[in-house]
C-alpha cells in the first residue's frame, strides 16, 4: 500500500470547501470527508451551500465581528469594507484577495474554499489510515456537488484506492454515462 500519491495526476488541482475529520454520518465506520466546491443545482434545502459556487468565497459571521478595523486597513479596495452595512461586505468591490481572511482576529471573515492539488489533499486523508482500518471506514467525497469537478475527483478516487483506503461518494447523481463509467471502477459506496 502507499503512503503517498504519486505521478501526473497527483498535481491535478481543485477547490476544497473543507476537509473534515472523523465523521461518522458519511458512510460507514470513522471517515475522512472531503468536500469540493461547485453544485450544478440551487436546491434550497442544500445542506452545504458554502459549497454550491465552484470559486472560493469570502464569508462574514457578524455575530464574531468585534469591530477592531484592521480588515479596514490592509483592504486594498477602498469601500470594500464597510462597517455601516451589516453585511459588512460590498461584493461588487471585493476582489476576493482574502487579505482581510489573514489579519481578521475573530475569524469574522472566512474564505470558504481553497485550491489543493490531489496529493495535498491525500497527505491529510492519509493521516487518518489508523482509524478507517480500526473502524472500517475510510474517505468520503461530498460537496456541492463532488462531480462537478470530475477529473480532480477520479484523481482522489484513483489515489485513495491505491493508497488501499475505502472510497465513497455522496452525489446528486447528474453525471453523465462516461462519467459514471470512469467513477465507479475507483468507488467503493455510492450515496
């Protein structure tokens, strides 16, 4: 079993909403699930909808907002920020540079997403070997809408398999045929 991807494919990129760790709602035993950014549908049931848009996003929480302005000051765009709106954001002016993400001390603003290549998102799903072995888990794909970005996906499905770790993936199901045909070779669970 490997460790570590490796090859072409490991350097495919994609967008990650977030990685999370030891979930127990995702399939069977103790897994690791990763979300990716980007939903062909606007259900407004969604579940995950920081996942929906397939670009990484700026959020704000006001209820963490303690109002100290230093987002204000390293804010390259001059009205981007403004602490008069309580959605404290002008995204017609924001260039999502996520500046504003690294100085906040709250974590009031928050960027949801972030580009990952196929081996650094397999080097934190293999940390967790010990517990899908003890468990009978292993590594979960969500979303949005985890199809969305395919070539990213089968990648991580490729890896995981070689890397001997459950695979499963939970999807709206509106892939086409030849999507399918290049998924389910890799896949372990469907949900």
């Amino acid at each position: 079993m490997n460790n570590q991807p490796s090859g072409p494919s490991s350097e495919i990129s994609g967008i990650v909403t977030t990685i999370q760790r030891y979930s127990l709602d995702d399939g069977p035993g103790i897994r690791t699930t990763v979300f990716l950014k980007g939903c062909q549908l606007r259900c407004p049931w969604c579940h995950n909808p920081e996942g929906i848009n397939r670009l990484p996003e700026l959020y704000f929480r006001a209820s963490k907002c303690i109002g100290c302005g230093q987002c204000l000051e390293v804010c390259p765009v001059e009205g981007a920020i403004d602490f008069s709106d309580p959605e404290r954001i002008d995204r017609q002016r924001c260039t999502k540079c996520m500046l504003c993400t690294e100085i906040c001390p709250s974590g009031s603003l928050k960027q949801v997403g972030s580009v990952m290549s196929v081996s650094e998102v397999m080097n934190e799903v293999v940390k967790d070997r010990l517990f899908y072995e003890a468990s009978g888990g292993g590594v979960t794909f969500s979303g949005g809408e985890a199809t969305f970005q395919v070539e990213f996906l089968i990648a991580l499905l490729e890896h995981s398999k070689a890397c001997g770790i459950h695979t499963c993936l939970e999807s709206n199901g509106l892939a086409g045929k030849t999507v399918w045909e290049r998924i389910v070779p890799n896949l372990d669970l469907l949900y």
